[in-house]
C-alpha cells in the first residue's frame, strides 16, 4: 500500500530490516573476533566485555534525545545521521591499536543509539492495526540474519586475512546501508491535526506502566542473550570445538529466529497472543542456556532449543511496545525501551566476562544469564491483560 508521495510501507519495511542488519553486524562485531583479540592485543575476557558493551553506552544517554528529535524532525533525518556515525564508528576501527578500537565503537554506538529507536517507531506507525505483528515478525529476523552472518564471515575472512580486515567488511556494509537508506526511505506526510512534538520530560509523563514493564523485561531478555552472543563462540572453542563450528553453534539460536519470527509476528495478529510466547519462551531459554554451560557436549540440540525460545519473545514485545504506546509519543516511548536495553547491556557483558576471569570457567557467568531470563519470564506476567 501507498500513501500519496511517499514510498510503499513495505518498501519501508525492506529499508528498515537492512538498516537493522547493519546495526546487529556492527553490534556482533567483536564475538567472533574475541579469541583473536585476545590473542593479538592480550585483552582479558572482561576488557573484550567492554568493547563489546562500549557500543551500549551511548544509547544510555541519547536514546531518549533520539526519540525527541524522531518525533520532532522525523525519522529520515535522525536515521540518516545515526547510519552516517555507525559507518563511521567501524571506519575510526580499521586504523587498528586499542585506542582506536575504544574510540570507533563509542562512535558506532552513537549511531546505534538513535538508530534502534527509529527503525520499530517507523513500523508501529505505518503498521498499526494492520498487521503489525507479521511486520515485526519479519523486522525480527534482521538481527538474527546480522548475527549469523557476523558470526559465520568474520572467523574465516579473520583467519585468511586478519582482523583489520573483518572489520572493514561490515564498514563496506553499513555504507550499503546508508546509501539506501538515503536513496528509498521517506518520512510520512505529518498530520495537520496533530500537535507539536512533546518534549523528552514532557513525553515521559504519562506513558503507562505498561512501557515501563515492557522495557524492564526487554533488558533483561538481552542480558542474557546478548552476553551468551558475545561469549559463546569463545565457550565453545574452550570447550573443544574448532573455531568454526564454534561460530555456527553460537549462531544457530538466530537462524531459527529467521523463519520462527515472522510465524510468531502471524500468530500474534491472528489469535492476540502477546505474553504467553514471552513467558514460555524465557523459561526454554533459561534451561538451555542453563544446560549448554554444563552439558557443552549436547550443545547442537540445547542451542536448537534455546533457537526455538528465542524466535517468539521480540515480535512480543515490540507489538505490545506499538500498542500501549501514544502515537505522539512513540519516539519518546520507543526511546525508553532503547535505553532501559542499553543500561541492561553496558552492565551485564562486562560484569559476566570479568565473571569468567575470576572463576576461570563461564558456569557461573551462564548461570547468571538462566537466571535473568527467568525473571524476565515472571516479571511479563504483569503485562497480562
């Protein structure tokens, strides 16, 4: 469907989902590339932690802000810039040396933390009502498809020409990204009746428990998930398993999520499920997760479940996130959720790493991840109608 002078909204939906793919490839740059920078540059799991969560602390502070200027200036301009700063994050990268791999992933993460507000608040607002849920289903894949293929290009680009040059595809790929986004991507026509964008104070105010929950729960999924992306690969080979295969285990939760996701999006719009996937679905993870620290020998079948627990909880939540939101505050609200995520992460990778320096063994930093995704599945019960 087409609204006069703009672009078709599934159009915008393809835009979008590369968008996200860029981001999630930025996002998921260090794991496969941790065993070779603590090798090359002798980093401790804790310090590749933070480079890992580097990239989270920007979002802190200006996801919010973010979602501001989005419903103020619209979402082509702010996600024009954020592109522009994620490419250039893993430009500053590619010079090599620490400081310049702190310094490119503080930038990229500038970009992400706008960028992550933008791409849902577009598809709430061109597709709500109308099948919202197969929209986020099929956004969802994007950044299972960017995992995957982080995981699975970076090792063997790494182990035939080194680490300078993983990092300069995935630049040559936000660039894609940016061009595109440029090229096809149009703002909707404003509304003439509505009114002027409210502030970030302003926007916050009333928004409703519901976000709130929402966010809390969203953080806590990815605190776990995100920090078992960022150490699997390296659990798996000092588990025994060549680095390859390493990557492909680590990988395989996200590549269930690419045809899982958008037949839970279908779900959603036709039976109105909206917890009963997030709690079901956090409980499976947990008890994965939990086995794949102690079990690593069973590992192809306990990441196949932890795939099948995955795939089902974010079109949840960002459809519930699209409906208990204002349509004049879905920046701002959008924005919430993105920097509740952030803190989530910037604090949980590097504790858990450092977790891993301490005890020597990742059982524990695995078994605070079960635990996470547990209290996420019992918090969502207060999102239940």
């Amino acid at each position: 469907m087409k609204k006069p002078g703009g672009v078709s909204r599934w159009w915008i939906l393809a835009i979008v989902h590369l968008s996200t793919l860029a981001f999630a490839m930025t996002l998921q740059l260090i794991p496969p590339l941790l065993p070779a920078f603590v090798a090359q540059f002798g980093m401790t799991r804790g310090q590749a932690g933070l480079l890992m969560a580097l990239f989270t602390l920007p979002g802190i502070f200006l996801s919010l802000p973010g979602g501001y200027l989005a419903d103020h200036f619209g979402p082509r301009k702010v996600g024009l810039v954020s592109l522009s700063l994620l490419a250039a994050g893993t430009l500053v990268m590619v010079i090599g040396g620490l400081p310049f791999l702190f310094l490119g992933r503080l930038l990229s993460g500038v970009g992400a933390g706008s960028l992550m507000v933008v791409v849902p608040q577009v598809i709430s607002q061109r597709f709500v009502g109308r099948e919202i849920g197969l929209a986020m289903g099929l956004f969802n894949t994007a950044v299972p498809l960017g995992t995957i293929m982080a995981f699975n290009l970076m090792v063997p680009i790494t182990q035939s020409f080194g680490v300078l040059a993983a990092i300069t595809w995935t630049t040559v790929f936000d660039l894609l990204a940016l061009a595109g986004f440029f090229l096809i991507f149009t703002d909707q026509p404003l509304d003439p009746n509505a009114g002027p964008a409210p502030t970030v104070r302003g926007g916050l105010k009333n928004l409703g428990r519901g976000i709130w929950i929402t966010a809390a729960v969203w953080a806590l999924f990815n605190m776990a998930l995100m920090s078992f992306f960022t150490y699997g690969i390296d659990f798996f080979t000092l588990s025994g398993f060549g680095p390859n295969y390493s990557a492909f285990l680590a990988s395989i939760p996200m590549m269930l999520s690419i045809p899982l996701a958008p037949v839970a999006g279908m779900a959603l719009d036709r039976y109105g499920w909206r917890t009963g996937p997030i709690i079901l679905g956090g409980v499976a993870c947990a008890i994965a997760v939990f086995c794949i620290a102690y079990y690593p020998h069973l590992a192809l079948l306990e990441t196949i479940a932890l795939g099948v627990g995955v795939a089902f909880i974010p079109p949840s939540i960002f459809t519930i996130a699209g409906e208990v939101l204002p349509k004049e505050k879905m920046g701002v609200g959008f924005g919430l959720l993105s920097t509740i995520f952030n803190i989530g992460l910037f604090t949980a990778i590097p504790v858990l790493g450092a977790m891993k320096d301490s005890f020597g063994t990742y059982g524990p930093s695995f078994t605070v991840m079960a635990v996470l995704l547990l209290v996420s599945s019992r918090l969502s019960f207060l999102l239940r109608k």
